[in-house]
C-alpha cells in the first residue's frame, strides 16, 4: 500500500513536471498577441501570402467545400519561380488553412498603380467551375505581416450605418446578370503605424476592394475607370477560351492604430447588444433554475436523513421506505461494466482537455493571429489527458468487480478515439473526392496516427496501471445477493422521457453560444468571445450535475436504483438536443445543396455531438456517483 502510494507520488510529480514544461514551451512556441511584431523600414518587401478559398463569410452559405488558392481551374497568377507552401501549425492544417507565397510584390510606402500581374486563358470548363464559385459566394483570402486581408461591407439591421471589416473578400459577384463578373483587378490599401523613436513602420491594416475591369489601363488610377462612363467587366464564357488580365494597385496610409489593438476592427461583432443580451438572459434563466434545483434537493435530502435516522434511533421497527429500500441494490454493478468504465474515462479526458483549452483562451494565451493554435493546444492537452482516461476507466472497472484488466485497458485507448479518428477519415475522403483544399494531407494523418499511439497511447496505459494498482473504491452499503423488483414507474421517469428532459436545461445553459460558435465555424469568422464561453462552460458544468442529480433521486424516490448508466446519459442527452438545433441551423441559416457539403456539414455536427455526449456524460457520471456516496453513507443501515 505504502509502495505503491509512493509510486503514485513520484509519477504524480513527473507528470506534473512534464506538463509545466510542455506548457511552457507552448507558451514560447505559439504567438502571443503583443511579443513579436514585425518592424519595417521604407521600401522594405512585404509579402503577401495566399490562402484557400472559402464560402463566403458575410452572405449566405451555399457550400463547406474550400479549394485551393493555387488549383488549376481557378487560374490565379502564380510566381515566376514556382509557388512555395508556408509552415503551418497541426490546427492550422486541420482547420483548412493552405498557405502559400504569391507574384505580389508589395514594398513598404511605395504605391502602385494598376500594376499588370499576368494574363492567363480561361478555359470553358475551367468557366464554368469558377462561375459556379462566384455563384456559392467563395471568398479569396490573403495575408499580409500575418494579418488577414479584408474588405469593408455595409452592416445590416441596426449597424445599417455602420461600416464592418470582413475577412477576405468576394472572388466575384452576379448582380443580377445572368453570367456573374469575375474581379480580376484589386485596391490593396494599407494602414501603417509610425514608430517615431525608433523610426519604424509596422503595418495594422489591410482591405481590399476588388473590381472587375476589362482593358484596364496600366499605371491609371483604378485602371483608366475613371475617365470612362461606363466600365466594362470581365464575364467568362463558358462556350469559348477567356482571356483575363490581373492587375492591382497598392496605396499606403499613416494611422494611429497601435500595433497591438490592430486585430479589433475584424473582431467587432454586428448587433453585439443581441450577443450580450442573450447570454445574459441565458446565464440569469439558468442560474435561477439550478438554484430552485439545489435548494428543493438539499431540503427535501435533509428531512429524508433526519427521518432515517430517527427511525434507527427508535426501537419499534419500522419498514423503511422511500430511497432507503434500494440500499440493497444501490451499488449493484450495472450491465456493461466494460463499456462504462471506459466511455467515462474518455468523457474526463474530453472534460479536462476542453477546461484547460478554454481557460487558456480565456486568458488570452490563442491569439487569432497565431493561425490554428487553438486545435493545436486541444490536441496537445488531449494527447497528455490519455493518462487521466486510463486511470479512471480501470479505478471504474475495478470497483464494479471487473477482472478482464487487458481489456480495459486496450478499449480505453482505442475505442473511442478510433470511433472519432474513423469517421474523420471517412469525411476526408469527401474532400479529396471534392478535389478540396480541406482535405488533410497523408502526412499529417501519419502524424496524427504516431501522436495517438505514440504518446496518448502509452499514457492511458500509464494510467491504467496506476488505476489498477490503487486499492478498490469501496461503497457505503453493500449490495444484496438477490435483486429488488422495481415497480413500475410514471411515463416521465421511464428511461427516455427522463433523459430526454434531464438533457433540456444543459443545452438551454449553451445554445446561445452555440449559435455563435457554429456562425464562427460555418461562416469562417474568428471566435474570440472566450470570456463568455469560459463562464458558460462553467454554468453547463452546474446543470449537467445538478440536473442528474435531481433525476437520481427522483427515480430512487421511485425504487429504481438502475442510476449507473443513467446519469451518463441524462446529462449526455444534451447532445441530442444540440445535434436538433444543428439541423434547424442548416434549414434557417444555410443554403448548402451539394451532397459532398451536406455529408460534411452532418459528418462534423455528428462528430461535434459525439465528444459534447461524452464530455456532459461524464460531468452526470461523477456528480452523480459522489451525490449517491454522499446520502447513502450518511444514513445508519443494519
């Protein structure tokens, strides 16, 4: 006992030190926001770097599907020697981003006009493939000093009046014509920040507004437009060859934009007062139910112990009644010990992995311009949380009597995550089919493959052997060798429509959040509330316990002592109430029609509500399992 305590200690404090310096070589690996700006001095190059296209982001969604800066049909100009792809991060990869260098040849304070790039043919097939682009509203998204390139729109509703900076900007538009317009001339316009002291120049911003003029006029302002009536815009045909010539002018701008606030104009929310409003309303509502919740509980708990009690302290017997006649049975193994014990221990996994992430994003270590470092550190922690899955899986499976140990221990470290990393590669399949952009490269797959046996792997085994070497939990009440009959039971406490209504409060805590996460995932828009879902992660911890709780003792109220799965699953059903809303923000919000879209689309919510019913199900689990502990060791039983 005293050895393998010692054990436990020891690879307590090798964890913990491993963990500390992971995070602090994150800390120096990812881009903080505010540490290293890039300084530059008058004619110095600034690159501009090309990123995959995607579905328009401040219109109406027709696809899911993001292409490839450099593919062939599209027919943008290319450097002369060749294009050359840009390191990108895990997350940055697995999020769609194609990074890649560009002809744009860009120098600081020196302005240009209509300056020629090339003209390339456009073919009739390749029209029609770039017309149907134009037509699903596909942005063309660059990068200058790091910073995405956007353009200026209209707001809408009460910001009407208002001008909002969107990324990215609009690869053509149809304006009522029956052939869309292609725009194959660009305004870059760039705001720099003078440094006076040290005689420096630091970009802050960057729009674009792109046109679409054919026979543009080198060395013009906007391409020789000016002097004309009325210009003519470059369609292609999708009968015959095109010819289209890319021009761009660039113009520079002195502001007083501080290099480290240069990220605001893209964060500005529209209408933030409905986001504020909602998120309150939600926190209040919730708060208000989980606190009636916790006060009918622990009252209702509080005469039911002191009743049991003096019961024991009389002597006449008496028959017990109420949650008192299931002691017998309470602690009764449940049916599928194996698959329990190892599904909670993935939710923890998923549990802990998701605080950590938020709690760094909250505090402002994932800055946006640090491209994918958001997935990257979820899959960091992920990885190390292996340890935790693998030791609570087996402490689990040894307490319910289980004794296949090998199992257990194979099945924590595999099943789950090869669920999830199974249907991840079947979606890819839909990207490379659809020739996207999206679709991971076999590298990173390989890499994602050696993270998971490599290091997650070896840690849930780690932690399955301390799991098994700890002694067995033991229970307050020993379970009967004969099984009570459970009488039957009202519609609302039967199995389904108890779940169904224990997962309802949760999802109220989130949905509203989730609008916006989806908006920001979706729509291509950078999330950044982290403060927010920081404390709303916080209130869906609360519900999900409180919630299961309150079900638990109603359903032993009832002499149902069958809680084991159903705690995981009342908390859990939550996901079902989010994978409905998913499809009610396809039908309301959406306008995908592809079928490679609409299985992605499905493909990833399904995946998304997986790991949110294994996460919640094991907040239910715990909170459940210490709440039983809790009431039946505090009452005296023969």
């Amino acid at each position: 006992m005293a050895g393998s305590t010692r054990r436990w200690n020891t690879l307590t404090r090798v964890a913990a030190l491993a963990l500390v310096g992971t995070i602090t070589t994150l800390s120096h690996a990812f881009y903080l926001p505010g540490v290293a700006p890039t300084d530059y001095h008058d004619s110095d190059a600034v690159p501009l770097m090309v990123n995959a296209l995607t579905p328009g982001s401040d219109s109406e969604l027709k696809s899911v599907i993001p292409y490839d800066y450099y593919d062939s049909m599209f027919h943008f100009c290319k450097p002369k020697d060749g294009e050359h792809a840009q390191a990108e991060s895990l997350g940055s990869i697995l999020f769609g981003d194609r990074i890649w260098d560009s002809p744009y040849k860009i120098n600081m304070l020196q302005p240009k006009l209509c300056e020629k790039l090339c003209d390339v043919d456009v073919s009739a097939e390749e029209s029609k493939f770039i017309n149907n682009r134009i037509k699903e509203n596909y942005a063309v998204n660059w990068l200058i000093d790091g910073l995405p390139v956007g353009h200026v729109r209209q707001g809408t509703g009460k910001d009407r009046d208002k001008l909002l900076y969107s990324i990215g900007f609009p690869l053509g538009s149809e304006e009522d014509q029956v052939t869309p317009i292609l725009h194959n001339h660009y305004e870059i316009a760039i705001d720099y920040h003078h440094n006076r002291q040290k005689d420096t120049l630091r970009v802050v911003g960057v729009t674009v507004r792109p046109y679409s003029i054919d026979n543009a006029v080198e060395g013009s302002e906007l391409c020789g437009t000016k002097e004309q009536e009325q210009v003519a815009s470059v369609t292609l045909s999708e009968q015959r060859t095109s010819k289209v010539t890319y021009t761009y002018s660039v113009t520079w701008k002195e502001a007083e934009t501080a290099w480290a606030t240069r990220w605001d104009k893209y964060l500005l929310v529209g209408e933030p007062r409905i986001h504020w409003f909602s998120l309150v309303n939600s926190i209040i509502i919730v708060l208000f139910l989980t606190g009636m919740v916790a006060m009918v509980l622990l009252r209702a708990l509080h005469k039911d112990i002191s009743r049991y009690n003096q019961q024991e302290a009389q002597e006449d017997f008496q028959e017990d009644f109420g949650w008192k006649l299931v002691h017998g049975d309470i602690f009764r193994p449940p049916p599928y010990p194996m698959l329990l014990s190892i599904i909670v221990g993935n939710g923890s996994q998923m549990f802990l992995m998701a605080s950590v992430t938020i709690l760094f994003a909250a505090l402002g270590f994932l800055s946006p311009s640090n491209r994918g470092s958001l997935a990257t550190v979820m899959i960091v922690f992920y990885m190390f949380f292996g340890v935790v899955a693998g030791f609570i899986s087996a402490r689990l499976y040894k307490m319910f009597g289980g004794e296949a140990w090998k199992r257990n221990v194979v099945g924590t470290a595999f099943l789950f995550p090869s669920v999830i990393f199974g249907a991840f590669i079947a979606l890819n399949f839909f990207l490379i089919g659809a020739n996207s952009s999206g679709a991971v490269p076999f590298g990173t797959i390989l890499g994602l493959t050696a993270l998971w046996f490599l290091v997650s792997t070896p840690l849930s085994v780690i932690g399955s052997y301390l799991g098994f070497q700890r002694p067995k939990i033991e229970t307050p009440v020993r379970a009967n060798q004969i099984p009570r009959q459970i009488p039957d039971q009202v519609f609302y406490l039967r199995p389904i429509p108890s779940m169904m209504i224990g997962g309802i409060l949760p999802f109220g805590a989130i949905f509203i959040e989730l609008y916006f996460i989806l908006n920001s995932i979706w729509f291509h828009k950078i999330y950044y509330v982290f403060g927010f879902l920081f404390l709303v992660f916080g209130i869906l911890i609360l519900t999900c316990a409180e919630v299961t709780i309150l079900m638990c003792y109603f359903h032993l109220c009832a002499e149902d002592y069958h809680w084991w799965w159903r705690a995981f699953f009342t908390s859990g059903a939550s996901a079902i109430y989010i994978f409905l809303y998913s499809i009610m923000y396809y039908f309301t919000t959406l306008q995908i029609k592809s079928f490679t879209s609409v299985v992605l689309y499905f493909g990833w919510t399904a995946i998304m509500s997986v790991l949110f019913f294994v996460l919640s199900g094991a907040i239910g689990f715990f909170s459940t399992f210490f709440f039983v502990r809790k009431i039946y060791g505090s009452i005296k039983i023969d």
